[in-house]
C-alpha cells in the first residue's frame, strides 16, 4: 500500500467515526496513528467521555470485531487471556479463549485489576500471543489495545508499573467537548444511536497493509540521531529519575513516520516528532518526587533545548 493509500484510508475511517464521535480530531489521529503503527493506546479520562463508544466505531468502521473487559479487583487472569479447562463429555481439556481474543480490546479502567492480573495482558500486546500451560496461541490481527483509567480516583487502584506503561505507544485525553460540541452530542443522540447505523469503510486486510507499509516513510539520518538525543536529553533531565528507553525511541520513530503520512509526505520532518512526542514519552520517564514541572512541562522543556536538524540534511539518501 503506497503512502497515498494509507493516508486516504485514514482520512476515511475518520470521517466514519465522525458520523458517532462529535469533535475530538487531534485525539482521532492519535487513535489511527497508534493502529497504523501496531501500538497501543493508554486513555487517561474521567468517565463518560466517549471512550468505549470510539473504541466501538473504530471496529465498525474498519469491520472488526470488539470486546471490552472491565477491570475490577477480582478479575482474575485467565478472563483476560483465557483457560484450559477439563470438558467432562470429551474427557479432555478444552482451550477457552479470554476478552483478548479479538480485534479491538477496551480495558475498562486497567488500574483498578491487580497486579498479576495486569501482567496477562504484557504478552498479548507485545507478542500478539498468548501462552496457556506451555501451549502458545496466536491473537487476530490486527490487534489494538484502548486501555482506560481515571486520573482523578486513585482508592482501590493499582498504578501501572513502568514496565507496563511502557508497552503502550501513547497516553492521551480526549478532554471535555466545547460548549458547541456540546450542544451537537445531544441533537446528535436525541432520536437514535449512530453507531446503530455505522457501516464499515475499511477491511481489516487493508489496516495490515497500512501497518506493513508505513514504515517506507523517508527517514533521514539526522532525524534518527535527533530521536536519539532527545532521549539521552530526558536520562539526564534533573527532574527525571528514569528516561526514555530504547523502546520508547522506536515508538517515536514509528508514531512520527505515521504522522508524516496523515499530514500527506512520504517522508519525516522534524515537526512530526515534535507534534507526537509528548503523548508517546510522557508516560516513558519518571519524575522525581520533588520535580516542580509534569512531565507535559519536561518534554517541552526538552524539545526547545534539542538542536533541531537542518532542511539541507533531511533529504541526503532519499530517492
């Protein structure tokens, strides 16, 4: 699939949420930037912002199937991955596969699981697999991860550790609507539910073309050395105890070249990493207890003090 075609294919499958979702477009491109690139997203909102409803129209627009776990205390691992359990009218034991299984997967405020029930999901969203019993299973594809979890409650949660923090490409907000979008939810959803009546756009065929060819994207040398130092820039940050990872770099990289095909280039500028990277590395550092800035402040503060490539180098190699 050439650049054009995945950038048609976007525009596409968002003008279909749209129909649903009122408003919120810098959040329905970071939503398509994350599937295009195989990543996952961590929602960070208070409830009733339109969250499972997006997650729901972005499967029916590209015609795939939905499920969403809600996370509770007492969920236990196997409901999320899934279980060998003995049938006693075969006399054998009998796979039943767990809410991953699908295509599109909303965990309902993750944080409130516990811990081991969290890890079930660290192989699935990294390996698109599951291992039951020494036996491993292969998830469909694509499959894309909307974890939720409210930034305001903090009693009978569990915070996501690091490392599970750091299996998520981004973390973004959807925010409160306008008064104007407002007043459309409500002419909107006054009669009848649109999401009833949403058709699908895409095939799921055409999101594993997109994810298999965005990354022809023009990458010049001077972008990777850029992505690089802005991560050696947050290991040394005084107000940052824990860096952006090696991961968290091809994250950057990833994300950015998809953002260079929403914007309608075959190739990166300096400005796609700049406008991606705060949701793809503020959950990737850790502040210091006594830090005066959030981590919105210390990313920023980063990007303005990292030397920017110049425009003779961008194009050295490109065809």
């Amino acid at each position: 699939m050439h650049v054009e075609e995945i950038k048609a294919l976007a525009d596409t499958i968002k003008e279909n949420i749209r129909r649903v979702v009122v408003g919120h477009d810098d959040w329905l491109d970071l939503l398509l930037i994350a599937l295009i690139a195989r990543g996952h997203v961590l929602l960070e909102d208070v409830p009733g912002m339109g969250k499972t409803l997006t997650a729901k129209a972005l499967a029916k627009s590209i015609g795939c199937d939905a499920k969403r776990i809600q996370f509770t205390p007492d969920l236990l691992p196997s409901d999320v991955s899934g279980i060998n359990f003995y049938n006693q009218k075969t006399g054998e034991f009998q796979f039943r596969p767990g809410a991953v299984f699908t295509n599109i997967l909303l965990a309902d405020e993750i944080n409130r699981a516990t811990p081991r029930t969290q890890a079930s999901l660290l192989e699935c969203m990294e390996e698109r697999q599951v291992t039951i019993d020494g036996i491993t299973h292969d998830l469909q594809a694509p499959f894309f991860v909307i974890a939720t979890q409210n930034p305001v409650e903090i009693q009978g949660t569990f915070p996501l550790p690091e490392a599970q923090l750091d299996r998520f490409l981004m973390r973004v907000s959807i925010g409160y609507p306008t008064e104007e979008q407002g007043v459309e939810i409500l002419s909107r959803f006054r009669k009848d539910d649109p999401l009833l009546s949403l058709k699908p756009v895409a095939t799921a065929e055409e999101i594993l073309s997109a994810q298999a060819s965005y990354g022809e994207v023009h990458v010049a040398e001077d972008l990777y050395v850029y992505i690089v130092d802005i991560a050696n820039r947050s290991r040394s940050h005084p107000d940052v105890t824990l860096g952006v990872s090696p991961r968290g770099t091809q994250a950057l990289l990833k994300a950015a070249q998809v953002k260079a095909i929403l914007m309608g280039r075959d190739y990166m500028l300096p400005e796609d990493v700049r406008a991606i990277a705060a949701p793809v590395l503020c959950h990737r550092i850790l502040l210091r207890s006594m830090a005066p800035h959030g981590a919105d402040a210390v990313i920023a503060d980063i990007l303005a003090h990292s030397p920017v490539p110049t425009e003779d180098s961008l194009f050295e190699g490109a065809e």
